[in-house]
C-alpha cells in the first residue's frame, strides 16, 4: 500500500490563532465580531490563515510607524 501525503495544515483556531499572535482568547474573539481580523467561518468554526495573519501584524506594524 502506498502512503498518503500527509497535509499540512495552513489554517489556525481561534485558541491556535490568540497562541500565535500573543493575545488572548476574548480579543481574538472581539476582533472577530468587530470584522478587524482577516478569518473564514466554515462549518460553525472559525478558522485563520497562517499567511493572512502574517500580513495582518505587517501592516499593523507599517501602521505603528507612520504619523
């Protein structure tokens, strides 16, 4: 028998999404329902793609700098 590929997964939960950013459950939750975070809700779940939250901190970043 042949070996499946196993998939890496490219998506984050909300728990895994608030341990990567550093902040906690609530805001990820709040920032959420206030649509200030780029997420997918799929089949009742809400799930965060690692790139979009990668380019989420980098703009918050550039925004951080200008006055």
């Amino acid at each position: 028998m042949s070996e499946l590929a196993k998939v890496e997964r490219t998506t984050l939960t909300m728990k895994e999404t608030a341990e990567y950013l550093g902040i906690s459950y609530w805001l990820v939750n709040q920032l959420v329902r206030r649509k200030q975070i780029p997420c997918a809700r799929v089949g009742g779940r809400v799930l965060f793609r690692v790139q979009a939250l990668d380019e989420y901190l980098k703009e918050k970043e550039e925004n951080s700098l200008k006055k």
